[in-house]
C-alpha cells in the first residue's frame, strides 16, 4: 500500500504542474479545504483528505467514507468508497473492504471490486494485481458506447491468471473461470500460448487451457517471434517453435528450423 500510495501521490502532483493557477487542495490544522490561484481560500476546511480536480472530479475523505466532488464542490451520487483515488482516462481506482475496482465520473463502478490492487490509468491502462500477479487492464468499448474493462497481462495478451486452492487458471473481466485452476503455475501468455505446469514439468496451453506442446521441459519462457527459450529434460537448453519442434539455437526465421538444428 505504501508503495501504491507514492505512486498515485507522484501521479497527482505531475498532474499538478500542469494545472497551476487552478483551485487546489490545501491542509489548514487537521482540514482540507481548496485555494484558488492566489491563495485565496474558495472551499472552507471540513475533509480529513481530498484530492485535487483531475478531469473535473476530486476524491475527499469525512471521518472513513470516501465520495467525489465536481467542479461546483458538490457531491457527485450517493456512492460512497473506503479509497478513492485521481481520475484519469475518464476512471479512478477506488476500493471497497480489501478490493480494488473502477469508478466512473458520476461515481458508478465499471469495474465492480475486485482486485487486490489499481492504480490510476496512464496511457489507457491501468497496473493491477490479480491473485498475486502484476496485469493491466485496458479500456474498451463495448456495444451501445458502454465502457467496459478487459484483462491483459503486462505482455499484451489479454490473459488474467488467478488462483485457488494452490492451482491456477485463466479468469474473465468480472471474475469468472475461462479456464478451471488445474495448473501448477501459468506463465505469460504471448503469442497465442501461455506456459504452463503439470507436476514438475512445463508445457504450452492455448487460450481454452488445452495443451498445445505436451509438458516435457524443466523451465518454458514466454514466446516471442515465434519460439519459447526451453530446457529439456535432459537438462539441454534450446528453443521450441508453436508446434513444439525443438531446435538447440535459435534460427534467423520461424521457418529456418533444420540450420538451427543442424540438419
């Protein structure tokens, strides 16, 4: 938290620097209030916190409850949140209990509380912590212009793993098991295959969780332009293309398998 914290705190004040001469935040005693560009106080002190205006918006904390504010400092729904942070893109990480979700500028959740972690969306995406993995998530239209939010995994591919029971899988935007745990541990998804462990041994399984190169090596990399970094089972190190062909070095083109092997 501390670390999240610093970096929605970093996040503000470059947000800041570009808005200077606008009404900010300001501590007077145990209070915050707002000043305009002169320093002149506009909103009087009665929040234990409040964030400055990004794209119209300001989280602020009375006692433990979170709301937003608009442009007119008045309170924006009825929502209320036990964190709120900056808008960005149109969203705010918020968190309700121990979860993390996205809210919207009228203070509805487009991302209901799920994860353990968001931070603010930069560039169209936002950080997130799924089951003790680092992911992205990135904005998308849906149908009818309604926002809606789709898992990616810090690669690009658009794949969340999670955990239950110590077995792993692949979950959707609100939660629900694309693919049952039943894996050991997942890797990356790239390229269309994600790593993947049965037992002791590593293979590839596509998007449905269906095994595409059989476990058979002692470690499995992610895949990238067109071969995954293996180790054998007979401890050699090589490279196997998406049908599994293993080769001892890597070759110039996907195609070019026989010169890497030797042949």
């Amino acid at each position: 938290m501390r670390f999240f914290l610093f970096f929605v705190v970093g996040f503000v004040t470059l947000s800041w620097a570009g808005e200077m001469g606008q009404v900010q935040p300001v501590r007077l005693g145990k209070k915050f209030g707002y000043v305009d560009g002169s320093g002149e106080l506009v909103v009087r002190a009665r929040w234990d916190w409040a964030w400055p205006l990004t794209e119209g918006r300001a989280g602020v904390r009375e006692g433990r409850n979170w709301y937003l504010l608009n442009e007119d400092f008045q309170r924006v729904g009825r929502e209320r949140y036990d964190w709120v942070g900056p808008f960005s893109g149109g969203l705010a990480p918020a968190r309700e209990g121990k979860l993390w979700g996205l809210i919207d500028r009228n203070g509805g959740w487009v991302v209901k509380p799920y994860f353990s972690d968001v931070r603010p969306l930069r560039e169209g995406v936002a950080a997130v912590q799924l089951g003790g993995q680092p992911g992205l998530v990135d904005k998308t239209d849906y149908f009818d212009g309604i926002v809606g939010m789709e898992l990616a995994s810090p690669i690009g591919d658009r794949m969340a793993p999670a955990a239950v029971g110590g077995k792993w899988g692949l979950v959707d935007p609100r939660g629900n098991f694309l693919v049952e745990p039943k894996f050991e541990e997942l890797g990356d998804s790239s390229e269309g295959l994600i790593s993947a462990r049965s037992g002791s041994m590593w293979g590839y399984v596509d998007a449905k969780g269906e095994w595409k190169i059989e476990p058979q090596f002692l470690r499995a990399k992610k895949f990238k332009e067109g071969w995954a970094e293996v180790s054998a089972a007979n401890g050699k190190d090589g490279w196997v293309n998406p049908e599994g062909k293993f080769a001892a070095r890597k070759p110039a083109r996907v195609g070019d398998l026989a010169t890497a092997a030797g042949h």
